[in-house]
C-alpha cells in the first residue's frame, strides 16, 4: 500500500488479513506468515528522509511468533532470546498440527561445529611449529596498555539507517551504573578516554574563563553566577530527538557532568584523558588568524585543579579535517596518485604544511594553557616534560617565532613554589590513519609539548556498504598491524630528533604513541557482527600486532554505544571483546617478544612469521597467529614450583584444529605445566565461553572471575598422547577458538627480567 496526505495513523490486523486470502479454486487454509516487511521504501521520492522532512513509525504488539524448537535453543545458545521477549514475543516449538510451548531451556553449553555436508570430510588437523626468540624484546607496551572511549554522539545519530547510541552518550549515559563501573574496572589496569567527532561542538560551561593574567594557581572562579552564565550559553546538540541525523551541531558540557565523568574514572580506577575541543574560536582565513581559543579549557582545568581531581592527559584534535566544523579548519588535502581527492572548498587552508602547522601550534597553545594552571613541566622521560623556562622568557611566543624558540612555561621559581595535583600530559594530533612526512612534520613543530603522538586506525572499513565483513574480520593479520604502528614510532622519532629547544638547544624527548582510537568498522559498527566473537579474530590480532610495533597504548572505540561497544546495551553484559580485552590487560605483560610460525597440514597455507615479515601469505585467506609476552603473571598456585613464565595468546580463525608444538630451542620449549584460558563460541554470537563455560556477568553487573584451567605435568602425563595423537609436550587449540596462555620458559627467555610492566608509565 502507498499513500501521500497528512499525518495519519493506520492499524493493520494482519491475522484477519491472512484469515481471508484465498487463492481462486482453493478452499480456505490456515496461513502462518513467515515475514512481514515493514516501511519499504517509505518516504518522499526525492526528498531525504535522514531530517525532519518526512518520519515513519511502526509499532507492533499482540503477535505470537511461531519458531522451530531447533531454532529456540540456538538463539539462547547466541544469547538472542532476551530479545526475543523484550519485543512481547512468545517463542514456541513448531509441530506439524500443535504449537505446544517448551520450557525454558537451560544455558547451553558450547554448540560442537556443525557436521559436514554430505559427501565431504571435516577440514584436515592443521600443525604449527612454534619458536619464542627470547634474546630480546621486539618492543615495550606501556604497563596501562588497554584504553577504551566514551564518545559523545547522541541517542538520535543513525548510520546506514541504524540508530546504536541509545543511552550511551558521554552527556546521557547513566555514569553512576554500578554495572558500567564494575565493567570498567574490571579491565583494570585501563584508560578512560574522552572524546570523538562531535567534541569540536562542545561547549563547557563552567563559567566565565578567566584573564590568564589573574593569577593561574588560584583555582578560578566557581561562583554559582558564573556557572548560570556559562549554561546559557551552552546550547543542545541539534537536530535533537527525534530527528535523525549524522552529524550535529552544538552539545553542552556542565561543570556537573563533568564531574560525574571524573567521578567514574576514579571509581574505576581508569586514568582519564579528555579531548578538548580543538576548533572554538578559530575563523577559517589564515594561519596568523586561525588562533585557538582556550578559555574555555581553561575554566575546566581550573576547576579540575581546585577540586583535587586529577586528569591523566588531554588530548588536542579529533580527526582534524574528517568531519565539520573541524573540516573547514583542518583541511583535509588532497589525496595523491591514484586515490584523487579535492580539498575542501569551505577552507581557505589546504596544504599539508599548513594543516600540520596549525594543529601542532593549536597542541603547544594547549600545553601553555596547561603550564597556567598546574606549573612547569617536570625534567625527566618518565613525566614525558622539559624543564621550566627562565623568568626572562615567560612571555607568550609569536606565532611567526619557530616552536621552541621562547618558553611557553613560567618562572621556574615561581612553579615550583606551586602545589597542584600532578601535571596533564599532551597527547595529539588524533589523525585519520597513518601518513609518515605529516607524523615527522607534526613530531618537529610540536616537539617539547607533546608527550604523546595519537592517530585513529579503522582496518575493516565501513560497516555497511563494502559487503565481506566477516571475511576481513576472520582474515585479519597482525603484521599489518605491526608495520603500521612501528612506521608511526620511527616517524615520530626522526621528527623529534630534528627538533631543537631553546634556549641550550636541547633535544626534547621522544614522544609515546598510541593507537587513539579504533572500533574496527566505522560509521558506528555493525548491528551484529561488530559485538559478534567473529569481532574478536580481528580485535585481537590487532591488539598484538600494535604492541609488537611497539605502540603504548591502543584505544578501543567505544566502551559502551554504537554496534562496537565493548558493553552490550540496554543490559551492559560484555560482549566477547570486552574479555578478549580483559584478558589481553591481565596477562600480557609490557614486553613483546618476537615469534616465529611454520604451518603443516596445508600445503595451500605458505610459513607465517612473526617478527613483522610477511612470508609471502595471501591476504585473503585467515590462519592461525601465535603472540608472546614477557608473562604479567605467574603460574596458578597449582604449578609444583615457581617458574620463568611466558605469556602466549593463540588466535585460530580457521575451522580446523590446530597443533602447536614448541620448538625446544626457542624460549617457551613444553607445553606443561600452564594455565590456559580459552574463548569459544559460534562466530555471529554475542556471547562466548571461557574454556567451555558460558560468561555472563552477575546482576549487579558483578565480571566473572576469568579463571584460567590449570594443566599440570602429572595430569598431562598420566593422559598420554590423546586420540587425535597429540603429544603431552604439544598444546591444541580448536576450531574457531581464541586462547591465552602462561607457559614455562626455558633457559634461553632473557629479555624478560622477572619485572613485568617496567616500561615507561604512558
């Protein structure tokens, strides 16, 4: 049906409806309808219906869904059922003249693959010959190695039609949820960031900012009339519910709400770092007048600083140039070669020296607002800082002076009489993807204030539109990984080394780097398989590959919001990579060691390598990888003795089982004794197991404790070789199947000192 007039309201019974379609020549039937397509092709043609021009609801009830009972069971096996009845519908077993309804069945264990087609063979064993090189480490992680993100898109932005931010922005969650604090906390040791598109809208009322020239250790202003002031000032994100929309305009942080956002940081136990909003007051016309306003920082810090709460970092840029308004301030350039794109015609700005310059002065402007409210920076890597500047070369730089040619600090007398919790660190520029001349570039300019180089990396593409998700997912490699973190590390620190600070021409130091972001689809992730365990066989490759290119840190889009969240709303239950991520925290330690990787039992399937290289593997197939860690943690207190333990966490996104036997001259030379922790389940559900147990949190949102099974020289003895042949001294990993291990390390592991997370604090 199709119809063109006013607002109207139509009720459809569609029993009635089947009750009397009756074919010529047939005599009335009993109808059961399979499908029911609502709101196809609703609209106006021509007019977009992503605004207010035209809006269509439905709402369903009384409906009674008829299901077979094989179906039933293998929705609760994916976690699904609960859907099922938050819509008021009643699942029921399908007979061939009844529909009789099956009691509830208990929670299942985890479902055996499915069997062959007829006249085919189950996919052959596959083996993998395993060496640890344990001379030294590949690279260092930071000991808070797992980040995730509060973004703060509203409940109304939709992406491919898909609305996944209900509840879950950083102005509406409900922070105070003891389910979302236990979570959280629970990934400890973690960091809560801040930000995302929309943090270029946001204003902060936190009152009238101040005249730096006030006197920066005063804490600011915090009367209740200056509070009132900034709030109406501050308008709503627009368009607001129930319009749709992609992207928004305005968005207001109260001094409340920020506290609250402190509140559950520290109640976690998460370090927080805040994005700041890096385009206020900046007017798209030229370099000398493209200049940051940061009063408005400046009030917030301030006020941070007078009520003791301490923020970890802050970061200056979200993708600069992705989207408005930051687009028509940060240019995005054209793009070389085959890939050709225009600049933006907004913005007057638009060559990549330009865009660099303007967000690496905007980043030094933040660190001198930074040096206002809490003093110096402190000498010494591990505060990632340099040193105060003498009192003659206090006053502001101009912007036509080259970076670190006038002190942007204060008085070192002056600073350190001050008593202030401790110091932000700096963390920028927050780029789209990876381009190694604008990372030295940016490293140069911004050299002495930045302590820490952030880009954004989304590998799998978009969500929606490009088809083959998860192919890519289950395809995913480490390597690339690992080449891409490792390129960010060295063109930071070529950038870094071309630098110079005045007024002794010192040589600043280098700055950490973080993967600042990241969800793995983007435009708000996949309805399903973004919160799927398939997620998981690209998530946590990724994890490893970042750490062995030697990135600090890696942030993951979101915590919670978005079909990417790491907690599965309205109910905040984890999906299957919120404990990949828990697990990745807990157990790999902060240095990486490098492995190398044979595979057998499939000639198709070239050697894999894990020192960075390719060895020549196609990118379109999936294999299993193999990581090693210095270990965080000991054997279980089941082992006979204390050992040199190796952390390992075995990835198999193939559906055969996989034999993985340690080469006895590498670090890690028998498979026993070790505690093993083990993530199993269909590859579409959004609930996994731990070696063969379903996880599920408590009701009070209460993780479960992640307990490992421990496997003990005697037990392994007794067994012998099993079925399948496998040796006592060899460990099986099964199809489809992600695995943590703490293994025994041989004489020739000595990179690992015995002090795990001994790398620098960021």
């Amino acid at each position: 049906a199709a119809w063109l007039a006013e607002e109207r309201t139509l009720t459809i019974d569609v029993g009635a409806l089947g009750a009397r379609l009756v074919f010529a020549g047939t005599p009335p039937a009993a109808v059961r309808w399979t499908t029911i397509n609502l709101g196809a092709e609703a609209g106006i043609p021509g007019v977009s219906t992503a605004g207010e021009t035209c809006r269509v609801s439905f709402e369903l009830s009384a409906m009674d869904v008829s299901a077979p009972a094989q179906l039933v069971d293998a929705m609760a096996a994916e976690g699904l059922a609960h859907e099922v009845g938050a819509r008021g519908a009643a699942a029921s077993a399908l007979d061939a003249s009844v529909l009789t309804p099956p009691p509830p069945p208990p929670p299942p264990p985890p479902p055996p693959p499915p069997p062959p087609p007829a006249g085919s063979s189950p996919p052959p064993p596959m083996s993998a010959l395993v060496r640890v090189h344990g001379a030294r480490a590949l690279a260092h992680t930071s000991s808070t190695f797992v980040c995730v993100t509060m973004d703060w898109w509203p409940e109304n932005k939709c992406d491919y039609g898909r609305c996944q931010w209900a509840n879950a922005s950083v102005l509406t969650a409900s922070l105070e949820d003891p389910r979302l604090v236990r979570a959280l906390a629970a990934l400890s040791p973690v960091t809560l960031r801040i930000g995302g598109t929309a943090e270029d809208n946001i204003t902060y009322a936190f009152g009238a900012a101040e005249d730096p020239s006030d006197g920066a250790a005063d804490g600011g202003s915090d009367s209740a009339s200056d509070a009132t002031a900034g709030a109406s000032n501050c308008p709503p994100f627009s368009p607001a519910p129930p319009a749709h929309a992609a992207n928004f305009l305005h968005g207001c942080l109260t001094a409340a709400r920020w506290d609250e956002l402190h509140a559950l940081a520290h109640a976690a136990g998460a370090r927080l770092v805040f994005s700041v909003n890096s385009v206020v007051g900046r007017a798209n016309t030229s370099l000398e007048a493209n200049v940051w306003d940061a009063s408005q920082t400046l009030a917030l810090l301030r006020h941070a600083r007078a009520r003791g709460q301490h923020v970890w970092g802050l970061e200056y840029g979200n993708e600069p140039g992705h989207a408005p308004p930051s687009s028509y301030v940060f240019c995005e350039p054209p793009e070389r070669g085959r890939r050709k794109r225009a600049a933006s015609a907004k913005c007057a700005l638009g060559t990549p020296e330009e865009m660099v310059n303007l967000q690496a002065d905007g980043l030094r402007a933040l660190d001198e607002a930074v040096t206002l409210v809490y003093g110096h920076r402190r000498t010494g890597a591990a505060a990632g800082a340099v040193r105060c500047e003498p009192a003659a070369q206090t006053a502001p730089r101009p912007r036509s002076q080259p970076p670190g040619s006038s002190g942007a600090g204060v008085p070192c007398a002056a600073a350190d009489a001050l008593s202030v919790p401790p110091r932000p660190l700096i963390l920028g520029p927050a780029v789209t993807g990876l381009d190694t001349r604008s990372a030295r570039m940016y490293a140069k300019r911004a050299a002495g204030a930045l302590d820490i180089f952030t880009f954004h990396w989304y590998p799998l593409g978009p969500a929606y539109g490009k088809g083959g998700l998860l192919k890519r997912m289950l395809a995913s490699r480490a390597s690339k990984y690992e080449k891409t973190a490792r390129a960010a590390v060295e063109a930071v620190a070529m950038g870094t080394r071309r630098a110079r600070l005045a007024p002794l021409q010192t040589r600043p130091p280098t700055p950490r780097v973080w993967l600042g972001e990241s969800g793995g689809a983007y435009n708000s992730g996949h309805a399903k398989l973004s919160g799927a365990f398939a997620s998981s066989f690209w998530f946590a490759p990724f994890l490893a590959g970042l750490a062995a290119g030697g990135a600090h840190t890696v942030c993951r889009q979101t915590l919670v919001g978005g079909g990417y969240g790491l907690l599965r709303r309205p109910e905040l239950q984890p999906t299957p990579d919120y404990y990949v991520a828990a697990l990745f925290g807990r157990l790999m330690g902060t240095g990486v060691l490098g492995v190398s990787v044979e595979l057998g039992g499939d000639t198709d399937r070239p050697a894999a390598r894990g020192d960075g290289k390719s060895a020549g593997r196609s990118q379109a197939t999936s294999e299993p990888q193999v990581f090693a860690h210095c270990a965080r943690r000991p054997l279980s207190a089941a082992a006979a003795a204390p050992l040199p333990v190796v952390s390992l966490l075995i990835v198999n996104p193939t559906g055969s089982k996989v034999t993985v036997t340690f080469d006895e001259g590498g670090a890690v030379g028998a498979a026993v004794p070790r505690d093993e922790w083990v993530l199993s389940a269909p590859l579409r559900s959004r609930r996994v197991a731990l070696n063969g147990h379903w996880l599920r949190t408590a009701s009070d949102g209460t993780i479960p404790p992640l307990e490992p099974v421990h496997v003990s020289v005697a037990e392994s003895a007794s067994q012998g070789a099993n079925a399948d042949g496998v040796s006592r001294r060899e460990l099986e990993v099964g199809a489809h199947a992600i695995g943590f291990y703490v293994v025994p390390a041989s004489a020739a592991l000595v990179a690992c000192d015995g002090t795990p997370d001994g790398a620098a604090s960021h």
